[in-house]
C-alpha cells in the first residue's frame, strides 16, 4: 500500500515538473526571443529620426484628409486664391457630403470670373491645394482666342472634396 | 524479476530468493534461517514482529529489501472441490461469502480463495480454500516487518505438484508423506494436487505396516488406487524403509524429491507465474518496486532539469542586464511601428482618390496652341480628362497645327480635329482631346 502510494506520488510529482519544465522551456524561448528582437532593433536615434519624420508625414497627409469639411475655411482659402490669381469667385457652392468608401466625399462648384491668365493661375492653385480633391468637370463660357486672352469670362469648376472621419 | 519464497516450520523458515518465473527460474540464495521459539508454531506465525525481525537480516543481506514475497499458509488451510452452476466471479464470491461457514466450520473467520477449473454444461467445478484470517494477516504482517512487500499468501497444496511434476508416468493420486520430528503427515491427493484425505500419525518409530493401516481409511476416497508415493520431511533409514514398503504394497513408485523438499516448495512458492489460489488476491497487485525505481529515476530527472532551467531563466532575466531597457525600447520600436502603421492607412486612404491629373499643363499647351486667326469656345473638361470645344478657324490648316501642338506638348495622349463646315469665310471645327500621357 505504501509503495503504491509513493508510486503515485511520485507519478504526480513527476507530472507536476514536467508541466513546469514545459513551462519553463516556453519562458526561456519567450525572453530568447525578446532579447533576439531587441538586437534587431534599429538604435535610438534612428527610431527617433523615423518617428519625427513618421509624425511630419502624418501631419501633412492628415491636413490633406481633415475629419470633417470646414465651410468657412474652405471658402476664404478658395476667395484668396482666386484673389491672388486676378479673378473673382461669383458664386460658390457646397454639395452634400456622401460616402465614399471610408472616406466622405463632398462636391463644391465655383463659377469663376476672370480672364484666361486668372483661369489658369486659378487652375495652377488648385493644384496645389493641400486638401485631397478630385476635379470633376470644368467648363469655360467664353470665346478663347490670342484677340480675347484679356477679356475676362465665366469659367465653371466642379470638384470633389475628401475628409476621413475616423482621423 | 526477483521474488522471495518463504516455507514456515516449526522454529525454522526456509527462505529462497529467485529470479524469473516458471521454466526461466533461477535459484540465487536459499537459506535455513531459525526463529525464536514460539514465534512459529506448526508453519503459522505466531508473533510477527519476531519472525520479522529474523527474517529482515537476511533479506537485507541479500539486497531483497522491497521484492515481492510468497508465503505458505500454513497446514491450517483446506481446499474443497465444488460443482456449481455457472456464474460470473461477483456471484460466486457471493455465494462462498454465504456458504463459508458450512463449508469451512473453523470457527473462527476465514480468507478464502477460489479457482474455477473447468465448466462444462452450465455447471462448473471451483477449486475453494479457506484458511483463518488470523494466520494471512500474521504472516502478511511477518513479511512486512521483514522489509518485503506481501504478494501471496498461498496454500501448501496448491505447490504440491511441484514434488512430483515430471517424475514417472501414471495418473494415480498421490500419497504425500512428510515425516516430521515426532509424526508424520500422510495426504492423499490427485495429482493435479486437489486433496483428497488427510491424517497425522504420531509415533518416533514408523513401520510399513502402520503406515499401510492409516492409509487404509485415505484409500476408500481413491478409485483409480495410488500411483506416486512421495516422502519428504526429515527422513530416516528406517522411513525410507516404511515408505519404500508401503510403495510396493500399494504397487506405487517411491519418489524422493532429493533436494529438502521443503526447500523445493519455497522455490515453487517464489517461482510459480500465476498462483491460481491466493488468500491475498483480493487486495490487489501491488506496484512494481521497479516501476517505482523508474518513477524516481523520472522524478530527479526532471527536477535536475527543472533546476537547470530555472538558473538558466535567472541568468536571462536578471544577470543579463536591466529588462527594463530592452522593455522601453521595445515600447518605443511597438509606439514606431504604430506611427508608420498611421502613415501608411493614410496613404493608402489618398491612394484612392488618386491624384489630380495634370489640368494646369493641359489648360496652359491649349493657351499656348491658340494662333491669330483660330479661337475656341464651349471649353470643356469631364472628370475622366478627356477635353472638348468647339473652333473657328480663318485658315484651314491652323486645326491641324493646332492638334500637332497638342500631341507635341504631352500634356495630351491623344487630339482629334472634326471639320464641320467650311466656306469663304473659315471653317467649324469640333476638337477632342484627352488629357494625360
């Protein structure tokens, strides 16, 4: 009776290490592994160069796809433009915003008055529009020629805002 | 495997280490070892401490502490052959529970044992012993105080074959007689070893004569008469004499065991593989101290190892410098990693609006396309970049050059020019073209 009894316990000892070994084996595999990532990694000030051009990029494409439309900025930067280009902005319109993927997808129309040279500058602008858009369609009402390059025409413009709400 | 066999007698035990079982066995110590006086009286044991400790210095000596050990019970053990209906094993344990009192009237309580030797039309013969549970415990307590570990208590009887296994031909009974000091034993049993009779005669001087007397009564139990006549104990001239006669009287052949035969019973007792009637088998097989070796063998085993894993974790934690570096720096590559995971999303957002193509320059070659004499109106870009208006032209080959100057500039893959009408006055044109490389 006592041998089976230390024979059961020592079955249950036995069992009982070799969960701990088990265990054991997986811990140290677990800190090899850490210490072998770590050895890998790049060195501090790299991580630091790449985190602030990370941010710089992040911050750039964030103002490029905004949470949400401002009205209000939108069209005082679109007037200053049009401004800076020599025309004047007769009408502006904004659509309604839908969905567009993940995205938010808004149109916006300006009827632009001005000669051909402030149609293009406008157009150049636009271009360089942080904010990300997509042109639409644009139309000119007018008679384009060498003769009536400085008389000023209507030129329509329509094109589609983005924003990303979840930023 | 080694297994130790004891044979008790009055003040003397014969005690046997062997290895193997069956025809493989191997006899490696045998030993008459005396006991104090009364601490075995008529192979029974008396006081179990005392006979313990008598045997344990030689079970030490040998290195048998631990082995499994046999016992014979003692000469207070009957075996009855029984004719029952079958049952299954519950059952007849059942039933000898019920029927033990008038089967064995000892008067006191019993261990049985039982075998079933054959069945045969919905009946079955079942060999049955019975010995007072006093003697089993004793012996099994004897055995334990000797540093053995208790595996059989086991009926004479069922080792008597052992005597007289492959020693002449006939299937007669056999008449078993053990001379001891003062008597002698005489059984009668077939030669399966089932006990047919038995009787003890006391007398120091035993002639052939008197021995063929106190067979007589035996004889009337035997039909198929008397094959073997067996002589073991403590003999003499003149019992060899008597046994020798009372062999030819009953037409026998005299067999003598040559070695002690009671040393031959213990090295039965320790070598038989499968007792068939055991009054310990109820309590289950004991482990096998080997296993138990093993278990320890696995147990240190894996606690070394163990150990030598935990020093290893020690020195990855604690020696190998401060965890909380590697910790930080690791957060900071995670809080990377993160950042750049950010930029990407946003990229690929971007990637699906895809970028503004190339309006300004587009607008700009077509200003610069415009020659004296040729103007343009109804100016028109649809979100796919693909340009439309219609033209007048003074002279009829200011269109084409104007659609080269296009298609030169790159700012258009591809230009067409549609002549509408034409007269003294100019022509009407309507111009495509689409935007992009």
């Amino acid at each position: 009776m006592r041998l089976r009894l230390l024979g059961f316990l020592l079955l249950f000892a036995s069992a009982a290490l070799a969960w701990d070994l088990a265990a054991g084996v997986s811990a140290w595999r677990a800190v090899r592994a850490e210490v072998s990532r770590a050895q890998k990694l790049p060195s501090g000030e790299e991580r630091l160069l790449w985190g602030k051009r990370a941010r710089e990029e992040l911050e750039r494409l964030e103002t490029r796809l905004p949470s949400s439309f401002d009205d209000l900025r939108l069209t005082a930067y679109l007037e200053a433009q049009a401004r800076a280009s020599g025309a004047e902005v007769k009408r502006l319109r904004f659509g309604e915003a839908r969905r567009a993927g993940e995205l938010l997808e808004r149109p916006v129309e300006i009827l632009l008055w001005g000669p051909l040279r402030s149609h293009l500058a406008f157009v150049s602008a636009l271009s360089r529009w942080p904010v990300a858009f997509r042109y639409q369609e644009l139309s000119w009402e007018g008679v384009l020629s060498p003769e009536t390059v400085s008389t000023p025409f209507a030129g329509r413009y329509r094109i589609l805002l983005y924003a990303h709400p979840r930023s | 495997m080694r297994r130790v066999g004891i044979e008790l007698g009055d003040g003397r035990a014969r005690m046997v280490l062997v290895k193997g079982e069956g025809e493989r066995v191997r006899l490696i110590r045998a030993e008459e070892i005396p006991l104090p006086p009364r601490s075995s009286v008529r192979g029974e044991v008396e006081d179990p401490e005392a006979v313990g400790k008598a045997l344990r210095e030689r079970v030490s000596a040998w290195g048998a502490r631990g082995l499994r050990a046999r016992v014979v019970s003692g000469p207070r053990t009957a075996v009855r052959c029984l004719n029952v209906p079958e049952m299954k094993p519950k059952e007849l344990g059942e039933f000898l529970r019920w029927q033990k009192e008038k089967l064995f009237p000892f008067g006191e309580e019993v261990e049985l044992a039982c075998r079933v030797v054959s069945r045969r039309g919905g009946e079955m013969e079942v060999e049955v012993a019975a010995c007072p549970r006093r003697v089993v415990e004793r012996a099994v307590l004897a055995l334990q105080a000797a540093g053995l570990v208790p595996e059989g208590v086991l009926p004479e009887q069922e080792l008597w074959p052992h005597l007289w296994e492959g020693r002449g031909e006939g299937n007669g009974a056999v008449l078993l007689l053990d001379w001891g000091g003062e008597e002698v034993r005489i059984s009668l049993c077939s030669s399966g070893g089932l006990p047919l009779g038995r009787r003890t005669i006391r007398s120091l001087a035993t002639t052939g004569t008197e021995l063929r007397r106190a067979v007589e009564p035996l004889l009337m139990q035997c039909r198929d008469g008397v094959g073997k006549v067996v002589s073991v104990g403590e003999e003499t001239e003149e019992r060899q004499q008597a046994a020798g006669e009372l062999a030819k009287a009953l037409g026998a052949e005299l067999i003598n065991p040559g070695v002690d035969p009671r040393f031959a019973l213990a090295i039965a007792l320790a070598s038989w593989p499968r007792p068939g009637l055991n009054f310990l088998r109820r309590r289950g097989k004991p482990l096998e101290p080997r296993i138990i070796q093993i278990l320890a063998g696995l147990f240190f085993l894996l606690l070394l190892s163990d150990l030598g894993w935990r020093l290893v974790l020690y020195r990855e934690r604690v020696l190998l410098g401060p965890r909380s570096s590697l910790q930080a720096e690791l957060r900071a590559q995670r809080a990377l990693e993160e950042l750049l995971g950010q930029v990407e999303r946003k990229k690929r957002l971007l990637g699906q609006i895809g970028s503004p193509w190339p309006l300004p320059q587009a607008l700009t070659a077509l200003v610069q396309g415009m020659q004296p004499g040729l103007s343009l109106e109804g100016v028109r870009v649809e979100g796919e970049g693909v340009l439309t208006g219609r033209g007048k032209s003074q002279n009829p080959l200011l269109p084409s050059r104007m659609k080269k100057h296009l298609l030169d500039s790159r700012a258009f893959s591809s230009a067409e020019v549609q002549v509408i009408e034409g007269g003294e006055g100019g022509l009407s044109f309507v111009l495509r073209a689409v935007i992009g490389r």
